[in-house]
C-alpha cells in the first residue's frame, strides 16, 4: 500500500505532467489539501527523485509556479526528435486536433478533449511549436488558455481570414451540437 505523501508526490507528478504548463504552488497545495510549504517539499523531493534516479525528466520552479520539463542532460536528444517529427507531414492525430481548432475555436484545452474524447496534451504542444495553433488567456477563466489558429496556419493555406476554410460556416452552424 502506498503512504499517503507518497501517494501525493504521485499525484503532484500526474498533475504538473497532464497540464503542460507551469502551475502555481498555491493551486498545488489547495488541491493537494496541504500548506505551501509542505507542496514546496514535496516538489523538491520530486525533483531529487529525477536526479538520483537519472531521469528524463526535472522539475521548473519559477516564481511561485513548478513546471514538468525534460532534463538538461537530454536536451540536445529531444531537440532532436523534435525537429525530425515537425519535418514530417501532420498526422491524423495533428490534422483531427488542428481541425477542431480552426472550425470550433477558440477552445479550451478541455472542450478539445471533450470532443476528441482523449488527452490533447501532446497534439497542442506539438501543433503550437509548429506555429500553426496559438494560446491566449481565457477571458474569464484565470491560468486557463484559449486554443486557436494562428497567421501562420492560414498563410500556409493561402488564406486571408479563417472563414474561407471549406464548409466552414455548415461547421460553425454545428459548433453547438459539440460543446
């Protein structure tokens, strides 16, 4: 059975692993049910276990926010496999994600998975560092982003304004039957 600060240090991992994004330590500790400090520490024991364990991954602490990233050591490696897959054409993975952007958007990275009925972590990060998608802050949500295309995508396309994507208005008509 696993002890319960353990079983905390797992969570915190799955949380700051899921979101993709720094989190603010106060965020942290509320969910967590535990004081800021005590969230601090866990934290750093978190990134002690990357460390000694020689792991790909580490831990970010900017401010009072903690971010998931991968380890410097490996930095060249991801750099790497990065730039190989942003060569290749787009999967229907990437196509399905980047569609549901352009005709629904602006989304949040919750309605995309509440209409693809899977985890979106991977296609928006990958879509966005290939400057086709782009996030701004959710008007009314705070720490929360919006999901749209970008300049780069229509001018990919040889397009002016997002309203000339095929069938676009049919889709938009359609928008409310998804969210």
């Amino acid at each position: 059975m696993i002890k319960e600060k353990e079983r905390k240090k797992m969570i915190l991992e799955g949380i700051l692993f899921v979101s993709g994004s720094p989190q603010p330590i106060k965020r942290l500790a509320k969910f967590l049910n535990l004081k800021l400090a005590e969230t601090r520490e866990l934290a750093e024991e978190l990134l002690k276990d990357y460390q000694e364990g020689k792991r790909g991954l580490s831990l970010i602490f900017l401010d009072d926010k903690i971010q998931l990233t991968t380890s410097k050591e490996i930095s060249s490696e991801i750099e790497n496999f990065l730039s190989e897959s942003f060569s290749q054409e787009l999967s229907p993975v990437l196509l399905e994600t980047l569609s549901i952007i352009a005709y629904f958007g602006p989304l949040s990275r919750s309605q995309i998975e509440e209409i693809r009925g899977v985890n979106s972590y991977y296609p928006l990060r990958v879509l966005s560092l290939r400057g086709l998608i782009e996030k701004k802050e959710h008007p009314t949500i705070p720490n929360a982003y919006l999901y749209q295309i970008s300049s780069e995508f229509l001018a990919h396309l040889g397009l002016n304004r997002k309203e000339e994507l095929p069938d676009y208005e049919e889709f938009r008509k359609k928008r409310t039957n998804y969210l």
